[in-house]
C-alpha cells in the first residue's frame, strides 16, 4: 500500500483527519490530531520530493481508472517542490499554533478551527498534486472555504468584513476559474490536464478557448492576488488570527502562482500563452507595478501585519516576473523565489505571532523597545526581514541574484535597477520596525512582557534556519527549480 | 418544438432574474429564487439532464431557500440602497458578459453531435459502463466511481460548509419549552407534517438506493431527508426535532459519512488497490463496484443531510423569541 | 376502447389546461390576496387534477400511473395545506381584505 | 397535443411570474411561487410524456414534496415575524 500510494496519501490523510477532529470534544485531543496529521504531511512530502527525484514524474490513478477517464494524480519535480513548501509551512505551524490558539480564538471554537486547518491543508496539497482540471476546482473550493473560516477567526470584528471581501473575491476567481475550465471541456471532451495539452492546439485558434484563456488566467490572479486584483489580501492577512496569516501567506497565494504556471506551461501551452496572447508582457507589467506600488504602501503602514501584506504583494510580484520572462532562468528564478518566499513569509508572520502572544497588537506604537524584552522573536524578525530584502548569504538574495541574472540574460536589464529600487524600500520598511523596537525606550506596559515561549519560538527560528540554509548553500533549491522549471518548459514545446 | 420551450424557459428565467436584482425586499428576492430554480430545473429536464433536475429542483428550490429565509429571519429582509452608483461592479459584469458571449461564437453549436464533448471521453463511459460497473444510470456510474474522487471532494466542500457555519455561528442550546403557542394553532399543518414527514424519508430512501437505476443518489437523498427534518422542525417546533435528532448526533454523523467515504478508499488500498479502485472490494469487479457505489453514496447521503439539518438548526437555534 | 380511453384522455388534458389558464388568469386579475387563494385552488384542485388523470390514461396500468397517483395524492394535501396556511398567516399580518364599500356600511 | 398543453403551463407559468413580480404583498408572492411550484410539477409530467421518459415524474414527486416543505418555511420562519405586515406600496418591490 505504501510507496506507490504516497501521491494520494498525502492530500488523504488531512482529508481523513478533518472528520476525525470534528469528533474530538477536547481541543488539545484535536490539536494533537492536526498535529499528527500535519507532521505525516511532510513525512510524504519529503519522500515525494525523494521519489521523484529518483524515478521522474510520478502518475497515480485515482480508482485505478486510467486518465483521462478517471483522475490522475500527477507528481512532478515542480509539483514535488510545491508539496513540500505547504507540508514544511503546515507542519511548522502546528507546534505552533497551541498557544497562540488559545490566546486568540474562544476556547469553544478551537477544535473547529484545527478541523478547517486541516481541510485547507487538504485542499492546498490536492491543488497541487492534482493533474485534472476539474478536480483542481473542487479542491480550490475545499481550500478557500477553510480559509475564509480560518480568517474570520479574527480576534477582531474587522476580521468578518475581511473574510467577506475575501469571501466575494476568491468566489468570483473559483467562478472564472470553473468557466475557463467549463469552455475548455467544452471544445475538447477532457478535463485531464496532459490529454487536455495535447488536444488543445488543433482548437487553440477559437474564440471559445481565447475567453477560457481569459477566464482561467484572471480567477487564477485573483486568488494569487496579482497586483490590481490584490485588494482582499492586505486586510485579509492584517486580521486573520497569527498562525492563520502565517500559513495562509506561505501557502495560499504561492499554490495560485503554481496553478496558473500549470496552466500556462501544461495546459495551454507556453506557445498558446506567451505568443498568441502574449501573456507575459501584461503579467510583467503587472509585476513592476505591483513590486513598485505595493513596496511604497507598505513603507505607510503602522500595522506590521499589514506592511507585511502589502510587501507579500510586492514579493508575488518577483515570482510573477520571473514568469514573465517565459524562459526556463526565469521561471526557474520564480519559483527559487516561491519556496524562499513562503519561508520568508512564514518566519516573519510566526514572529508577529510571537509578538501578537505577548503585547496584543501588532501596532508599530505598541513595539517601543520590544527587542530588549523579546530578543529571540526580534532577531527572528530581524533575520527574515534581511532575507525578505535580500542581503547576502540569505535566501532572499540567492532569489534576487536568480531572478536578476534572469532578467539580464533575457535582455530586460531596466528589470535589473527595479529589483534593486525595490529592495531599498524593502529596507525602508524594514528599518521602521527595527528602528521602534531596538532604538526607543520601552514604554511603561513593557515590564510585563517576556520571551514567547519556545514551542513557538523553535518553529519560527526553524523557519530562519532553513532560509540561512538557502542563503549558504543553495545548490538543493536550484536544483530542484531548474528541473522544474525544464520539465515545465520542455513540456511546453513539445 | 423542443428548442421553443427551450426559448422560453430561458427568457423566464432571464426576467426572473432581472427582477431578483431589481427587488429590495429580500424576501420578495427569495421567493424568485425559488422559482428562478423551479424555471431552471423544467429546462434541465428539457434538455435530458435529469439526475441534474432533480438536484436542482431538491437544492435550488428546497433547501436553499429554507437556508436563506432562515438567515433573513435573523437579520433583515430589506435591501440596503447602496451609497454610490456601483460603476465597478456593473463594468465587471458587463465585460464577463461580453467575454462569455465572445466565448459561445465559436462554440459547437446545441445538439451537434460531432462536438468534442461528444467524440472524447463520454462514448466510452457509455460504452464501457454495463461492462465495468454494471448500472444502467451512467450519470452515477461517472460521478461516484469514475470520477469518484471529485464526488469526494465536493463531499468535502459541503462538510467544509457545515464546519464552518458551525465555528463562525456556533450552536447554542435552547431552554426546555416543548411546543411553543404558535405551533398549537397550526393543527392543520401538524396533522399533514405527521403525515408527510414519513413519506418524504421513504422517498428520500427511494431517492438514495435507486440512484444507480434512476435519477438520484447521495446528494439529492441527503438533501431531501434534511427537507423531510425541517419539515418536521416546522410543525413541531425545534425543541421537539432536536428532541428527535439531537445536534451531538449530528455532529457525529456528519464526520461518519466524511470517513465512511473515505474508509472505502483506504480499504479498497489496504486490499491492494488503489484509492477507491471498488474492484477489490468484492470477489468480482462488478459487484465491488456495486457495494463500493452504495457505500460511498450512503455516506455522501448521511453527510450532506446532517450538515443541511445541522446549518438549519445552527441558524434557528440563534433566533432570540420562542416561536420557532 | 383504446380510442375511448385515448380521447377521453384528451379531454381530460385540454379540460385541465383550460382550469390552468382560468387559475393563472385569476391570479393576475383578481383584485386582492384572499380573492386570489380561489384562483389558486382551481389550479391546485381541478387543473392539476384534470392534468393529471389525463396522463394517467396515456400511461395505462404501470409505474407511472401509480407515480402520477402519488403525485395527485400529495398536491391534494399539500396545496389545500399551503394555501390554508398562507391565508392564516396573512390574517395574522394584519392583512385587511378589500371589501366592498355597500358591506362595509 | 402535448407541446399545447406545455404551451399552455409556459402562459400559467409566466402569469404567475408575473403576480410574483407584482406582489404587491410578500404573501402574493409567495402564493405566486406555490403556484408556479405546481404548474412545474404538471409541467415536468408532461414533458415526461412528451420525450417518453417518464423518470422524470421521480423529479415531479420531489417537486410536490420539497415546494411543499419551502412554502410552509416561508410561512413559519417569515410570516408573521418580518415584514409581512407591512404597507403594500413599500413592498412593491419597484424601489
């Protein structure tokens, strides 16, 4: 049962979990099942990434029912990266999440909230792993629904109105998403992504598939909440509980970023998307202006929850770039970003809830002189707020270095100096929150405060940890993006 | 002939929904709704598509409604006018409009047997289904074994619904008043409850087992058994339906049907298929495929009617006075 | 006899549709609420009836006549309930019947 | 024959519309979507008749049933409580 099944064991052990959650009456038994649950997660990421690394793409067919007939499960190096970027995020949120649970949700709504944790695991994984066009819908569905629960959770009010901007927009997304998939099957009979591949270029010149073109890419910006389309995400993130913001930030958007790089590269096909409808120079202009506009809104804000937001907007807007280019350095670039990213991010939420446990707020005013009392969450902050602006030996400026030369060898070298612009105002933003914390006095409610406890504190430096890792030796993560990104584009010309 | 009934369907329901925008009270909207699904469902019978109708006709005009009049009873049932002309959105619509439109010119035209849908993947599922699974509804066949694991995952997406309708509303338990005043004066309408609330379980019953002959299964039973509930929540009041299915059961049976699912396809593993390959199940495929059909469509049916009845009793349990 | 039932099976149908229209007519122009319950029960009771038995008779002895039976037995439950509960209902609304002025004095 | 009986419920049909459409009381309107509930149940059975598939009276049953259930919803959770009452011209729905 094992080894061949791990594709589907991944996505239906949280499945499974969820139910079993939904039954626990204590909150702690449910935490230890998310817990459990999560940690196997990565267990079978990691011997995913293993396997595919040794025998290629890996094909599992659910109900043994050859595709296109039934559904395919379909891992390949790209997909494996992915698999493991949302199973290290769930699986180092877990350990974390207890305490910061049970200070910010009701006590009564705590199991609940593992149980729709786990469904949105569920659904992020079967998005990724998924080789079937529809079943990537039903999965979306699972994912966000959870999502807009998690985010409701809020301790705040506000959090309602967030999930509900979020709740309309990522409906309209799945909407367009389900109608771009709908016309697609219209004009070719198969919802399977590979046979799709291949039947599409005798239909590529309709009009039927320029508008599921359209549809699939505009829902699947939404979700990944590309720059004009971003509005839901700064106040979702601001007002989620922590550990919710941290996982969603990680995984969320960075599985929209995986979508549509299915969709462009596996489905239509790289000629379809990038010649005919000329797909990367909108998105690259997108890019620069998310990057440009999302940075300076970010230095403004005064909540460090929401500068981290608006800053995850800029940083979509990196991988985007790198995707734009539409050359195996590029895409390759992008998705070196995507995992250094989802860890960046993630470190940096964690931290905040670390800070959110002890002080209540996420408030810049809050933070004066927080370094002398929480110096590990600090220097945790700090680390990744250096990697997030990409100073060498961290992972941010192993990504940038790639996405530069990217840009370089494919003759955009203005693509160049906006990287750069960019990361000085990362700086910018960066500094005000060191700036608070280190260099002005504690105020009066600061005595108080002490270090966040080390169940939160490892998972957060855990998470540091691997971006210095990256930042020092980056020869795994590259070599892992450049297989993907060639399986990618070599499917592409095929 | 067809095509005209068709025409005019379509129109209905395009006036319908027109005014569903134009109407401020909301619960003027709901009842359009409900016709607005009645309409669609005639046109998917129309149109051949009867497992499909008979979701339509369970979902768009029963539960749904109950479930938006319920949510109209705890909030308010008129129209907030908007504070600015809604530009954005109204562009927004009318390009989607336009995209969508551009799309059909292309299309196969309606009926046109050389279309891809026709030529690729369903011959074969018609073909291959007496063989294979041995039912003759191919509509089941395709939706619980072929592509089994999407039923699964919307299964899921339902659950996901229940789970979170429960964390964000949560159930509050009721004081001990059995039938409250305004029940007593609707004899007529308990007389006719006691009678119908059985029947509508038979047929829900009916609906369940004969899914793999007729229109019907899983989603369409659980939704019509949670009907039968709520109709027996109406006459009897809520106290009492509580008293009959009480919200723990609920709770449990909504995650049994999630696992039942689920622990088909893990068995079907442990017997060295693969996930929710039915084969294994029994001695010979065909009749694995059967009990793998019944059982997974007997915890679809337990879920999606314990989440309905549940969302139900989540929302009227917050209903402030006594007259439920 | 098959011709008989044949056309007695269409008189049945047009019969029914013709209450239909009646019914539906009734709805439309009938001045108030309780008026338009009448106009509703002729639907219920006498169109759909009518309707109905006339399938009935194109069906013969089979399944779909003991459906169609069981479909007849449900309306004329539900409808007389339905249209019973929406009038004590608008009665209890404070929903005011238009009366006509003679009466009133 | 059977086309003109359907043709016939269509016109019942969108009469009931538009009594729906009109209310001018909620209760009009819900009267209007019971009938309409009906129209479609003998709808459904003819055009079941007309494409001899009479499987499709399984839906007509569930129509009866579930219509049934909806209405008595309305009445239940709506009817006295919000809105019913109110002054017909404000419910016209034309706002």
């Amino acid at each position: 049962m094992l080894i061949s099944d791990l594709p589907v064991l991944q996505v239906v052990i949280p499945l499974a979990a969820a139910p079993v959650c939904l039954l626990l009456r204590n909150p702690r038994h449910a935490w230890a099942c998310a817990l459990i649950a999560s940690w196997l997660v990565l267990a079978i990421a990691l011997m995913l990434v293993q396997r595919v690394h040794a025998v290629g793409t890996l094909s599992y067919a659910i109900g043994a029912w050859v595709a296109p007939w039934g559904i395919e499960y379909r891992i390949d190096m790209a997909g494996a990266l992915m698999v493991l970027v949302v199973a290290i995020i769930g699986a180092l949120v877990m350990p974390f999440a207890r305490r910061s649970i049970e200070h910010e949700i009701l006590e009564k709504c705590t199991g609940l909230f593992y149980t729709c944790y786990l469904l949105c695991l569920c659904g992020l994984l079967g998005m990724v792993v998924t080789g079937d066009a529809f079943n990537l819908f039903v999965f979306l569905e699972i994912s966000s629904l959870s999502s807009y629960v998690l985010i409701s959770l809020g301790s705040r009010r506000r959090a309602l109105t967030a999930a509900y901007q979020y709740l309309i927009m990522g409906t309209i997304g799945a909407t367009f998403i389900l109608i771009g998939v709908g016309l697609l099957y219209m004009m070719t009979g198969t919802l399977n992504m590979v046979d799709l591949s291949q039947r599409l270029p005798e239909v590529a010149n309709t009009r039927t598939i320029m508008a599921a073109f359209a549809f699939v890419t505009v829902g699947v910006s939404i979700k990944l909440a590309l720059f004009p389309l971003h509005q839901w995400l700064p106040n979702a993130y601001t007002d989620a509980p922590s550990v919710v913001s941290a996982f969603i930030a990680a995984t969320a958007t960075k599985v929209g970023v995986y979508v549509l790089l299915r969709f462009f590269f596996t489905v239509f096909g790289m000629q379809f998307s990038f010649d005919a409808m000329h797909v990367g120079e909108i998105l690259m202009l997108l890019a620069v202006a998310g990057i440009l506009i999302a940075s300076l809104v970010a230095v403004f804000q005064d909540n460090v929850k929401r500068m981290l937001a608006y800053s995850s907007v800029a940083q979509i807007g990196y991988i985007i770039l790198g995707i734009s280019m539409a050359s195996a350095a590029g895409v390759s670039a992008g998705m070196i970003h995507l995992f250094n990213h989802a860890m960046i991010k993630g470190a940096l939420f964690l931290a905040i809830g670390c800070i959110f446990l002890r002080l209540g707020s996420a408030e810049l005013r809050d933070m004066h002189g927080l370094a002398r009392h929480m110096p590990w969450t600090m220097a945790a902050f700090v680390a990744g707020g250096l990697s997030l602006i990409g100073i060498p030996l961290t992972s941010g400026f192993i990504s940038k270095w790639y996405l530069a030369s990217a840009a370089l060898s494919g003759g955009y070298w203005p693509l160049v100096v906006l990287i750069l612009a960019s990361s000085l105002i990362g700086l910018i933003y960066m500094w005000r929150v060191v700036e608070v914390a280190y260099f002005h006095v504690p105020g009066t409610m600061m005595h108080k405060v002490r270090e966040a406890p080390a169940v939160m504190l490892i998972p957060t430096w855990l998470l540091i940890g691997i971006n210095l890792y990256v930042g020092m030796d980056a020869s795994l993560i590259t070599d892992i993006t450049r297989q993907g990104a060639e399986i990618l584009i070599g499917e592409a010309l095929q | 002939m067809e095509i005209l009934i068709d025409t005019i369907l379509l129109v209905l329901l395009m006036i319908t929904g027109f005014s569903i925008v134009r109407m401020r009270s909301l619960l003027a909207a709901t009842m359009l709704t409900s016709i607005y699904s009645l309409l669609s469902a005639s046109l998917f019978v129309v149109l051949d598509a009867v497992d499909v109708a008979l979701t339509e006709a369970a979902i768009g005009a029963g539960i749904s409604t109950i479930l938006l009049l319920a949510t109209i009873a705890l909030t308010t049932d008129r129209e907030k006018p908007p504070q600015r002309t809604p530009m954005l959105p109204l562009i927004v619509v009318i390009i989607t409009g336009m995209a969508l439109i551009y799309g059909t010119l292309d299309m196969p035209h309606f009926g046109n047997p050389q279309a891809p849908v026709h030529l690729h993947v369903a011959p074969a599922y018609l073909h291959d289904t007496p063989g294979e699974i041995g039912i003759p509804n191919v509509v089941t066949s395709v939706l619980a074994s072929y592509r089994g694991y999407d039923t699964l995952g919307e299964l899921a997406v339902i659950f996901t619904a229940g789970a979170g309708v429960l964390t964000l509303l949560g159930y509050r338990t009721r004081g001990g008043n059995s039938m409250d005043p305004g029940i007593r004066k609707l004899l007529i309408l308990r007389v006719i409850g006691k009678l119908f609330f059985p029947l509508i379980l038979l047929f829900a019953l009916y609906v369940q087992f004969h899914g793999d002959y007729g229109p019907g299964g899983g989603f369409q039973a659980g939704v019509i058994f949670a009907t039968g509930f709520i109709l027996y929540a109406l006459a009897f009041g809520l106290g009492n339906a509580q008293r009959l299915i009480p919200h723990q059961l609920l709770r449990i049976m909504v995650a049994f049907g999630m696992l039942l699912y689920i622990g088909v396809g893990i068995e079907s593993m442990l017997l060295g298929g693969k996930f929710l390959e039915y084969n294994v199940l029994a001695d010979d495929p065909v009749s694995g495929q059967h009990l793998g059909i019944i059982l997974i469509e007997l915890g679809v049916g337990i879920t999606v009617a314990s989440v309905m009845l549940m969302i139900y009793y989540v929302f009227r349990s917050r209903q402030p006075e006594g007259d439920l | 006899m098959e011709t008989v039932i044949y056309i007695l099976s269409w008189i049945f149908l047009l019969g029914g549709a013709i209450f239909l229209l009646v019914g539906a007519i009734g709805i439309l122009r009938f001045p108030d609420f309780y008026t338009r319950l009448h106009a509703v029960s002729v639907c219920d009771t006498m169109g759909a009836g009518l309707v109905l038995a006339g399938l009935m008779l194109q069906g013969g002895f089979s399944l779909v006549t003991v459906k169609l039976l069981l479909i007849f037995y449900f309306m004329i439950f539900t409808g007389p309930t339905a249209v019973h509960a929406l009038a004590q209902a608008a009665l209890q609304g404070k929903l005011k019947p238009v009366v006509d002025e003679h009466e009133q004095q | 024959m059977f086309i003109a009986i359907s043709a016939v419920i269509l016109v019942a049909i969108a009469i009931g519309l538009l009594r729906a459409f009109l209310g001018p009381t909620l209760y009009d309107r819900v009267l209007a979507a019971n009938m309409s509930g009906t129209l479609t149940v003998l709808m459904v059975a003819v055009l079941g008749f007309m494409t001899g598939r009479p499987e499709f009276l399984d839906i007509a049953l569930v129509y009866v049933l579930i219509s049934f259930v909806s209405t008595i919803a309305v009445l239940r959770v709506c009817g006295t409580g919000c809105g019913a009452s109110r002054d017909p011209e404000a419910d016209s729905g034309e706002g």
